[in-house]
C-alpha cells in the first residue's frame, strides 16, 4: 500500500482556518500521534467525515493549537485511501509545527498534485476531471469557473465513455462475426456499422472543435498593441484596464 503523505492544504499566509492533509496506509493512527481528541477517544473511532474538536501537538509534543479534525476511511475518500484533515487557525507558524510534527511521526511530504494523482490511480478520478481542479483553483472569471467546472462535473467524461463504449461494443462484435462469420449477428450489417463509426468520428471531431475556444477561455489571448506614436494606444490600455 501507499506510504501516508501530509501536505498543508491551504495558503501559507496569516488567514482564518489553515488545513493539514493526509492520505495513505496507516495515516489515521500516525495522525493520532500528534492529534488528542477532546474526548480522549482513538481517531480511528470517528466517523466519515464528521468533525470533531481536539489539540494538535508539535514534534516535540507541545500543543500548539486547539483544531477542529475529520476522517474519511478508504475508498470513501476524496484519494479512495483513509484521509485525515486537520482544521486548524490559519498562522503559518502552527501550520508549519504542525506538518513538521506529521513528517516526525510516519509522514511522507505530499509532493505537487499527489492527492490527485493518487485519486486518479484508485479510480476516483480520471484526467479531464484532474485536470479541472486546476482550472477550478485557478478561475479568474465567471466563463473559467464554468469551464473548469463542467469539465470536473464529468460533462467531458461521460462524452468519451459513450463513443469508447459504442467502439467497444463495435470491436466485440467484430471479434464475434471472425469467430462465427455464418451467424446473423444484430447491428453488424455494412451500413449500421459505418453509422456507428461515423456518429463516433463526427462527435470526436465536435469535442476537437471546441478546444481552441476552451484555450482562450482558460488562458486568455496574448495581445500587443501596436501603433504610431499618439494614436491612442496608451488611452486604450488604461481603458481596457
């Protein structure tokens, strides 16, 4: 299984609530190294996703901070591996004390994206919705935030599922007629069949088409303004912006 990874979830800047994340084999118990529930029960005892309060320690077992945490035990996490959060004031100071104690107590740094790249690898994402976390993170406007949203919807998914699943079922069919080409197979006639692969081609190529737009949505358009000198160039700079 997995080694547990810990990473700090949130902004390194002085903000109201800052989290630690975790993921990975064992990551409940190693958590509860340096995590005392106000209860004083185990962390493995809580249930799926429901906050509860307690005392984050530092590596040298000083409490640090009063913090609210949650599992979630796999697969029914966001990485499909038992997770923990810990949801604490939002100092840079704690925040580093904290993943510092989490690294001294059974923890792997999380590098860039691993959360995601872990999910992917469990099955709980595939590329288009991974890919639109960022955009989602990185939105800058209401059409970015729709974009990146429809795609982590699964709008794009379901797309390619259907035409995989429509050519799937055409190189079955294909593999059935050489194995028994004297039978009446259904939906393997010469016209069906090249309907088929048409109606996948041409919706292939309407998802291509939208790219380019999708680009400049996400990115913008790089644009210089060029002109002889009092035109008005520097009039439509201030304007625009």
């Amino acid at each position: 299984m997995a080694h547990p990874i810990a990473a700090i979830a949130t902004g390194l800047v002085r903000s109201g609530i800052g989290i630690l994340r975790m993921s990975g084999n064992g990551c409940i118990d190693f958590a509860g190294r340096v995590f005392t529930l106000s209860s004083g029960q185990s962390l493995s005892v809580l249930p799926d996703r429901k906050l509860a309060r307690g005392t984050l320690f530092d590596a040298q077992g000083r409490p640090i901070d009063e913090a609210m945490v949650f599992v979630s035990h796999a697969p029914h996490s966001y990485t499909g591996e038992d997770t923990v959060e810990f949801q604490c004031h939002g100092s840079p100071a704690v925040l580093t004390a904290g993943l510092s104690a989490l690294l001294s107590n059974g923890f792997h740094q999380a590098g860039p994206g691993e959360f995601t790249k872990r999910a992917f690898l469990n099955g709980k994402t595939d590329l288009a919705r991974a890919e639109s976390i960022m955009g989602l993170i990185s939105a800058k406007n209401e059409s970015q935030l729709r974009l990146s949203r429809a795609a982590h919807l699964g709008r794009i998914s379901e797309k390619i599922d259907g035409i995989i699943s429509r050519l799937t079922s055409a190189d079955a069919a294909i593999a059935v007629y050489s194995d028994y080409p004297d039978e009446e197979i259904e939906g393997l006639d010469r016209e069906s069949f090249l309907s088929l692969l048409k109606a996948c081609a041409d919706e292939t190529e309407q998802m291509l088409s939208t790219y380019n737009a999708g680009r400049v949505l996400r990115e913008g358009i790089e644009t210089v303004i060029v002109g002889k000198p009092n035109v008005g160039k520097s009039t439509l700079m201030n304007m625009l912006s």
